[in-house]
C-alpha cells in the first residue's frame, strides 16, 4: 500500500552493475543468474557490514544507500577484493565482474523507492568505470579523510547526461600493500544526514534539480527484473494458504560484540510472534526457518519447503546503546522485493522496532489489523534491555529441554524478573520451566513446581491478560497439576490473542488428548505441522499420541518410529507408544522388538511403576495405552487405575 513520502535528503548512493551481463546470461542463462544473484547477495553482506543498506536490487544492478563516503567506498573496495577470490576459483567464461558508481546528491524516499538527482548521478557515474573497477565523484573524492589508504585517478571534467554542469570523476582503488580498512562504529550516530560537513559546491544540484529529479524518475520507475528466482507454486509442499502467507528466516548476526547470536535470533522470534498475532496473516513458526540457519538457502527453496508466497530477511548489528534492523520483505512468487526498512535506534527501542515491522509488512501485502490486533503488537512487555537480554538466553535453553538446561533457565527466568519486577514473559516462562520440572521429574519437589507453576502463570496473566504465551504457560501448569480440561481452556484464549500460534496449536493438541478429545487434538497437531514442516521431539511426539488415542494405529506407528530414529530420546514413552501401536495392528514381531528395546534401554520398566497414563481424563483413554502396552508384552507386575480428579 503508498506509504508517505519522506521529504528529500542528502544521501551517498552507490550504484553497481555486472559488466556485459548480456553476453553472460546467452552463454549459459541459468548458471549465469545463478552466480549474478550470488554475487548481489555478497556484495549485500558486505554492505551491511559497511554500515550501508540496500535499497534496490533488480537483475543485474544494485543501489546502496549510505551515511559516509568512507563506508561506501570501503565497501565497494572490500566486495571487489572479495570478488576477485571469487571469480579465480570458477574454471568457465561465466565470471560475474562487477563496476561501480558513488555519488552524493538528494534523493527521494516514498514508496520504498529511492529517486533523485543522486540516484542518477550514480548510475551515470558508474558507467564511467571499467569492469571491476570504482568511480566516484568529486563531492566524494573531497569528503574522504587523508588517513585511509586508498588511491586515486582523475578521470577529469565529464558531461553526465541530464546535468548542465561538468562532473570531475575519479576512480578510486587499494593503495599498493595496504590493508582493507574494517567497518568503523558507527550506530552512535545520527541516521538523519552523512557525519561529514561537505560544501554545498561539491554536489550537483542548481536551478536544474528539476530535471535531474524528472531524469531521476523516469529511469527509476522502469519495469525492475525479478531479484530472486522465483518459487513455483506448483512445486511446494503444501498449497498456498487463502490469506498471504509469510516466513521469516532467521536475521543475520553482524553485530561486532561476540556473543550476540541469541540476540538476533530473539529478534527474529518476536518478530514473528507479532505477526502471529495478525488474523489476517498465515505466518510460518520460527522453528521451520531456523532450519536454515547458516545456510546459503534460496528465497525459492523457503517457498516451496514451507508453502509461503512472501518471506521476511533482515540483520540485526548491536552496539553498547544502540541497535541497527534491517529488513526486506520479497514476493517470492514473483521473485520482487516489496518492502524495505532500516531502523536505527536506542537499543531500548528493539521493541518498537519489532512491531513496525509487523505492521509494515501488513500494510504492504493490504492485511487489515484488527483494533485489538494493532493494540497486542505495540505493548511493551519490558523496559529493561537487560531483562530482555536474560528472559532470551533463557528461552533458548526451554527450547530444549534438558535437566541441566532448565536448571539455567530458571536462574535467568528469575534474574530477568528482579531486573523488571513487571515483566510479564519472564513470569511466563518461569511457569513453563516449573511444569517441565514436575512433568519430568528434574527437581527432589515436583508438588512445590507444580504449584509454583500455577502461581507464575497466573502472575503472568495480571500483569499482561494480552500475552498468548501466559496463557500457554498457565495450561502447562494446569495440566503438571492434573487438570487437562484447564489446560484446554488457557490454550483456547491464547489462540484468540495469537491465531497463528504454532506453540499454541502443538500444546492444545497435547492437553485436547487427555481431556479426551483426541480427533480435536489431531486437527491442532496437523495445523501445527503445516505452521512448521521442521521435525521437533515434541511435535513427532504429540502427534504419535494423537493419531493412537483416535485409533490411527498406522499414523500413530510411522510417526513413532520416525521420532525414535531421528531423535532417539532415552525415555519410554517413545517405545511404549510404538509397541503398542504395532500390537493393535497384529504387528506382534515388531511389537516384540520394540519391546526388547525398551527393556534393554530402562531394565526392570514395568507398567505400574509409570506415571504417565494416569494423565488421561477418560478410563477408556488409559485403558486404550495401557492394554495395548500389555497386549506388546510390557511387564504389567500390577494394574494400574486412572486418577480421581
């Protein structure tokens, strides 16, 4: 949708293109786009680590925009060095060889469209250089400082088409044996205008602007080429939901402080926790794209493993007090980049940040948020960086859940607490981390977990009645403390707050069974499936659940077996489930395996001895596990009987 139109700025612009990319793409069309996108994408990742963004990418070119000469040079100094390592390793003609143009002049931003005077000034001035090689301007040429080692060439005056006066143009280089300068700090600054003072002589705009402005638009509104291949929605693994449909891949980390990988992917998380709550989006869980993590993979590939038309990319760099995200959302379909931003703030505004860029991308693909929608996404759930920084290393540890790891995350769900007294997640999270305990017996107490999970939850709750995930974390605790119709009921009210939920799904699938609605619980499950194709423990495992209490022994087998080998988790409710669900299919051989396994892993397991059974709600539920387990073989030594509620 037209968003407002920023009034004109003085900007570096970089412009670049592949050199005779033509006679590349008749020599070998798919190899050529192939290692041209690859190029871009390099050259992108330097830019940013430059302190620059990119503001346009079409099939051969690309336009950078940036604060300070410095950067803009370094950088494309730095990706032509990063070329030539490149290009010497492939053993064809298809070598992508890249030129360059810098200027200074106004642009224009509106639209997510940058134009002007000094988009043309560049792209004119880039044509001026010879294959793999910079030019820039003299405005740039006189805003360097003396100390960084580069070399010039003037090329002298050049009458730029569109421009009444002559341009001095230099191209620019490495000095011989000197070392590429490394990005400056630069996120203390103002994003407003570049740090250097240049004289207004040094940069063309006179009684002309206005056909430079004109020239300006009429090369920038031509027709831009797809800047990735695009998916094939025949191709993908699952349809095209109704409504758009978004993934978000996980932002890069190019902070310079170690340590600070957890930080990005947090960012990315609540990223996509706000688009979550949007009814009118379908928005893939984080744990299907951070399967890609660290991955070269292909806007393409997201598309059709996940079935999403748009998805989300972006980098996070941290300083001490400030945090720079960069974001760009691609129609993957069409293989266009369809909104771009950057934000550059105080680092106690990353939550700010978080929800305008959710409600950036409804805007673009024409998704209404709902009043009660816009209200959710801009709550702040804590003002203390710190707090923040302790409640995301602990998630990260709940994610997977080990002894040790809960242990740690305790510490931080409570460290985060002290610091914000009223941070609400970091109740819901403490909760969470108590019913694991209880459920899986990690602590000498699990009556005080349990009942330390109720209270969390429920402290969660009044101080935020907005946030899905205390209402998760309350069925958690219900369902440690016996209570699965609760559990059922929580999880219904954060799916209300949270549509796109895929935690909310997977739990409500877990507590549906053993409140005795397992057809329901499988609904959930599947849904949760398709928000997030990625294979987890938990997921292959309420889902084999599932399928066995509603008689789908043949589901409830492969998926167990599927889960057992791709996670072979040291616990028995993997084997019991799947020996049982071989016996109910006459399948006695396999059930005998399954069941020697099991014994070989747990010696002297007996049925009695298992608390888990007594969860269901329903008799003829636990009856259904528990006779199935006995039909396989399973040591019974003494019935067990259901829970009294």
């Amino acid at each position: 949708m037209p968003q407002s139109r920023q009034p004109g700025k003085l900007a570096v612009i970089l412009h670049a293109d592949i050199a005779g990319s033509t006679a590349l793409v008749q020599q070998d069309e798919h190899l050529a786009h192939e290692r041209i996108q690859d190029t871009f994408h390099r050259f992108g990742g330097i830019i940013n680590q430059y302190h620059g963004y990119v503001r346009e990418l079409r099939g051969d070119a690309l336009l950078a925009e940036f604060e300070r000469a410095s950067d803009a040079v370094t950088a494309a100094l730095a990706f032509q060095a990063n070329q030539v390592g490149y290009t010497s390793q492939l053993d064809d003609n298809i070598l992508p060889i890249v030129r360059a143009g810098i200027a200074l002049g106004e642009v224009v931003i509106a639209d997510n469209t940058i134009t002007g005077a000094g988009v043309v000034l560049a792209q004119r001035i880039e044509q001026l250089a010879e294959p793999g090689g910079i030019c820039i301007s003299s405005a740039i040429r006189e805003a360097l400082p003396a100390r960084l080692p580069f070399q010039y060439g003037l090329l002298g005056e050049q009458k730029i088409k569109g421009f009444d006066e002559p341009v001095r143009v230099f191209n620019v280089a490495l000095g011989d044996e000197a070392a590429m300068p490394a990005p400056e700090p630069h996120l203390s600054e103002s994003s407003a205008r570049p740090t250097r003072k240049l004289r207004k002589s040094s940069w063309i705009i006179g009684g002309s602007a206005l056909s430079f402005i004109v020239a300006g638009l009429l090369y920038w509104l031509e027709p831009w080429e797809p800047t990735v291949e695009p998916a094939d929605p025949a191709k993908m693994v699952y349809a095209l939901p109704d409504k758009p449909s978004v993934a978000v891949l996980p932002f890069e980390n190019i902070s310079k402080v170690a340590g600070q990988e957890y930080f990005s992917d947090g960012v990315t998380e609540d990223i996509t926790t706000d688009l979550s709550k949007v009814s009118g989006l379908f928005v893939a869980a984080p744990g299907s794209t951070f399967a890609y993590k660290g991955s070269a993979v292909k806007i393409r590939q997201v598309a059709e493993d996940l079935g999403v038309r748009y998805v989300l990319e972006g980098s996070v760099q941290r300083s001490e007090d400030r945090v720079r995200v960069n974001a760009k959302l691609i129609d993957a379909v069409k293989g266009d980049y369809i909104w771009a931003e950057r934000f550059d703030r105080e680092i106690e505004d990353v939550f700010d940040i978080q929800s305008e860029v959710a409600q950036h991308i409804a805007k673009a693909l024409a998704v209404t948020i709902k009043a009660g929608e816009h209200e959710r996404l801009f709550l702040k759930h804590t003002t203390s960086i710190d707090a923040y920084d302790q409640f995301l290393r602990a998630r990260r540890l709940v994610d997977s859940p080990g002894k040790d790891d809960i242990r740690k995350a305790e510490g931080l769900f409570k460290r985060a607490i002290e610091l914000d007294p009223n941070f609400a997640s970091a109740y819901a999270g403490l909760s969470f981390n108590y019913s694991v305990k209880a459920r899986f017996r990690f602590s000498d107490s699990p009556d005080e977990d349990k009942q330390h999970a109720l209270e969390f939850a429920t402290k969660a709750i009044e101080i935020d009645p907005e946030l899905a995930w205390a209402f998760i974390a309350l069925g958690g605790a219900h369902l440690a403390n016996g209570e699965p119709a609760a559990a059922v009921e929580a999880v219904r009210q954060a799916l209300i707050l949270q549509p796109n939920s895929y935690e909310a799904n997977l739990f409500i699938g877990l507590y549906l069974q053993f409140a005795g609605e397992s057809a329901k619980a499988v609904e959930h499950l599947e849904l949760a499936q398709r928000l997030n194709p990625v294979d987890t423990v938990r997921k292959l495992s309420f889902l084999g659940m599932a399928y066995f209490m509603n008689g789908n022994y043949e589901k409830s087998a492969a998926i167990w077996k599927k889960r057992m080998e791709k996670f072979p988790v040291a616990n028995v409710i993997g084997p019991v489930f799947l020996a049982g669900s071989y016996a109910m299919l006459d399948r006695m051989e396999d059930a005998s395996a399954t069941r020697a396994a099991l014994l070989n892993m747990r010696p002297g397991f007996h049925l009695s001895d298992w608390s888990w059974p007594r969860t269901y709600k329903k008799s003829e539920d636990f009856r259904r596990l528990y006779d199935a387990a006995i039909k396989a073989g399973i040591p019974e030594y003494s019935p067990l009987e259901p829970s009294v509620d």
